[in-house]
C-alpha cells in the first residue's frame, strides 16, 4: 500500500509470461508496439504520438529534459514539490538554466500566482511541473497551467508518473508538450517502463537543435521513427510491454476508475480528520495518495516497521524536506480498494495504540461508513 510500486493483477503477470516475438527485427513486434502506443493515446484523448521506454518513470523526465534542453537555455522549474523542484537536476545535467518558481509546499500551484510571474519574466524554452508530487501528494492542474505557459510561448513538460491512471488528464484540453507516465504507479505494472506522450510542436524544437542531444539513451528524437525505420535504439523489453498492454486492457475495462480513486481518497481522509491525526497539506490533495504527519510519540521508521512487521502492509514514508515527518499510504490502481485500504487504516491505528497513541475514533470503521455514504449504498 505504498505510493507506488502498486500491487499488480495476476493477468498483467502472466501476460508477461507469454512468448514474444524478437523485438528487434520481427515485423509483427513492432506492430504489437506501434497498437500499445495508441492505447496509450486513447487514454489520455490525444493524438501526441506516445512511446514506451525501457527504463523506470525517471528515465521520461530526463528523456523530456534531454531532448529538449541545450546549452544556456533557461527552464522554468515549478516547485511546489520535491519532485517539481528535482527536475533542475536534470536541466543543469544537460547544461540549462534552471530557474526555480518557489511556492508553498502544503498547496498546489496557484494559476493566478504564476500569471503574474510570467509577466514579469517569460523568456523560457520551456517549463516542468509535476502533476500528482508524490512526497506530498499534492495535486497540480496541469491543463491549467500548461495552457497559461502556452499564452507565452512556453513549451510544457508535464510529470504525471503518479497521476495519470487513477486522476483524470485530458491531453486535448491542454497545451502539454511532453507529458511522462511509469508503468508502477495507477496503471498497476511492474517497475521497468516509462512512457512519454509528445507533441509536434516538441519534435520540431529538438529537430531545430544547434547540438546534438547529449544522451542516447534518454533521447526522445532516437525512437522517434521506429515504426517507419522498423528499428529501435535499444532491444525493447517486449514481456515487460506484454504486462503494461494488458494493464490498459484492464483500465479500459473498468469505467468507475477515476470515480473509485475519488471514493476512496474521500473516505481515507475523513477518517485521517476524524481519528485526530494531521493530513500533511491544506488543499489539492490527489486521489492516489495520502499523505499523514507523523504524530508525536512515535517515529515514522516505527510505523513503517510495525505496519510491516505485525500486519504485513508497507506503507511509504518520506524523504528530503519531508524525511522523518510524514509517512504515505497509496491508494491507487490495484491497490485502490475498500478492502486493502481499510485494512491499512486498521494497522495503522495498532500501532499507534500500541506506542499510547490513542484516536478519536476507529479508523477502519469510520473509512467503511464514509466509503458506503459516497458510494450511495
């Protein structure tokens, strides 16, 4: 039950298990890959072309930031994350200026707010910003502020690797140029791909490059022409492809998804507020996961290793500004259900009763009441 990786359905592991043709030169491998890439389209309603990347979800955001960044261009970083702020590593890796849009860390990103920056100052190539920041869980509207930079002549790399899936993302309705998803996260695959959706308007940018992109590996503009070329850069991890087409057939098939995430992530936070406990943020939280301050009497490092040590359920805790402060329960993709969640919140509240911790209410029951109400039953 952690922030992600997630739990994966059975039928996404032995899909995985089933031969595959030679991804490398076999024709109907690249046809599997070519359809998978249109699911991935369909999801998020747009025609951006989208690719699989073998690679964890961080290999998306430095593919976008590789791809895209030369020498002295200056990057708009929007921080209101450890995420958000983290992508600067990656524009300063490729030898960009990152400038750092520095807000509060309890919300999300105010479009108003960042309206009246841009004002002042709007000579960038492009900007990052992190739709669901993990650590906190706080949830960006990225359409919003894509749309805001595109006002400007500002491209938009958009981080969505814990968003996408399970929080609704409506590429039509926004001006996103690169946006990145990992398989891990609300589509409930094993570790090992990314995914990044691009925009025409980005492929022109890195076809108009003075110097080359300085990585292989990460570079958006090397798989660009795989289906017509019927080449890849690198061998792709075709079973790993085999789990994540699977898994979209799963969302595909399962029309409540973005109203169980919201049920869900309704009910745990009343419960959270109901027991006496702290949510860490004051608003714009994401429906994929919660995000709980660390009650005196006790360590993070404590609840984490009773949760999994007594009850069998890891949960996440922090790291960076958050380290120590907070620890994170995951409710999204396989692992969004009333069952899992509600054994959760029951082991949480053990053991914390078990260090004299004790609520004002009882967690599992109030989230069942909660859940039932919004669910109409």
């Amino acid at each position: 039950m952690t922030a992600g990786p997630t739990q994966v359905r059975e039928n996404v592991m032995q899909a995985r298990a089933l031969p595959f043709p030679n991804p490398d030169i076999d024709p109907a491998f690249f046809d599997f890959y070519k359809e998978t890439c249109g699911m991935l389209s369909k999801a998020l309603h747009t025609d951006h072309e989208a690719f699989i990347l073998g690679g964890e979800g961080i290999l998306g955001l430095e593919a976008a930031c590789a791809s895209l960044t030369e020498p002295g261009d200056r990057v708009l970083v929007i921080d209101n994350g450890i995420f958000g702020k983290e992508f600067a590593d990656f524009v300063k890796i490729y030898e960009g200026i990152p400038v750092l849009y520095t807000v509060d860390y309890h919300r999300p990103v105010d479009p108003d707010a960042l309206k009246r920056y841009l004002e002042k100052d709007h000579s960038f190539k492009y900007a990052t910003v992190v739709h669901c920041d993990t650590p906190s869980g706080v949830l960006n509207d990225v359409e919003t502020i894509s749309r805001i930079l595109d006002s400007y002549g500002i491209m938009t790399v958009a981080d969505s690797v814990a968003g996408m899936f399970g929080e609704p993302l409506d590429l039509s309705k926004s001006r996103i140029d690169i946006l990145c998803g990992g398989s891990q996260k609300a589509l409930s695959c094993p570790p090992g791909l990314t995914m990044v959706w691009v925009s025409e308007r980005a492929f022109r940018s890195m076809e108009r490059r003075k110097t080359p992109v300085r990585s292989f590996y990460a570079s958006i503009p090397a798989i660009k022409n795989y289906y017509r070329d019927q080449w890849f850069p690198y061998t792709m991890p075709a079973s790993d492809i085999r789990g994540l087409r699977q898994a979209l057939d799963n969302f595909f098939a399962d029309p409540d998804v973005y109203q169980r995430h919201a049920r869900i992530a309704g009910a745990v936070r009343k419960a959270v507020r109901e027991s006496g406990l702290k949510l860490y943020l004051e608003e714009g939280m994401s429906n994929t996961v919660t995000v709980i301050c660390v009650p005196d009497g006790i360590t993070d490092k404590e609840i984490l290793r009773g949760m999994a040590e007594k009850y069998g359920i890891l949960i996440s805790g922090c790291f960076d500004v958050l380290a120590g402060k907070v620890v994170r329960i995951g409710h999204m993709g396989e692992s969004c259900n009333r069952e899992d969640v509600a054994d959760t919140l029951e082991a949480l509240q053990k053991v914390l009763e078990e260090k004299r911790i004790l609520l004002k209410c009882d967690m599992k029951q109030s989230f069942l009441s909660a859940w039932k109400e919004n669910a109409g039953e």
